[in-house]
C-alpha cells in the first residue's frame, strides 16, 4: 500500500490566494462570487463571507467547510481537486488558471 499523502489547510489557503491572484480577485470579489454559487444549493445557509475567505488564505479556522470551499473553487473555475490533492496529482501548474471573462 502506498503512503497517502495529505496536503495542509495551509496549502489550501496558498492555494486559493495564488489562484485569486491569477484570476484578478480581490478576497471580497471571491467571497462575493463564491456566496452566489454556494446559496444557489445552500438557499439559507451559513453565509460565506470575506472574512472566511480571509481566514480560509490565512489557515485560521479548526475547520474547513468542503461545501464552500466547492463553491470558492467554482467561483476560480478550477475543479475542487486543485485545491486538494497533493500537487502531482492536481492537474495543471498551480498559478495557471484559463482566461475568463469578468462578471458584470
């Protein structure tokens, strides 16, 4: 059996700020863009908010809410794998996002 390896909540959050940068978000931009995703299958859930997204970047939470982490990954247009799996297996280099047009 190979060795499983596991990627820290540290690596997520440089993940995510690096895939912000790269798309030209602000951490409000993402959060904004992030929350119409997650309440669309969450309608009256927690909210997600900058201050998540702040502290999601910076690793300050026990716990990271998979469901909206989903929904930040949506929100940069990069599979949820991008953002978890160790990086040989996380597909293209980590600051290569695809051009997308900017929402309104």
């Amino acid at each position: 059996m190979e060795d499983q390896q596991w990627i820290t909540q540290e690596e997520i959050g440089q993940r995510v700020r690096v895939l912000r940068q790269a798309r030209g978000f602000s951490q409000e931009r993402l959060a904004h863009e992030a929350a119409q995703i997650y309440w669309q299958h969450h309608p009256g859930g927690p909210m997600l908010t900058i201050h998540w997204v702040m502290r999601l970047e910076r690793a300050f939470t026990n716990v990271i809410d998979v469901e909206k982490l989903s929904a930040v990954a949506a929100a940069l247009g990069v599979p949820l794998s991008r953002l978890l799996l160790p990086s040989a297996e996380a597909g293209a280099p980590l600051g290569h996002v695809e051009a997308q047009a900017p929402s309104p």
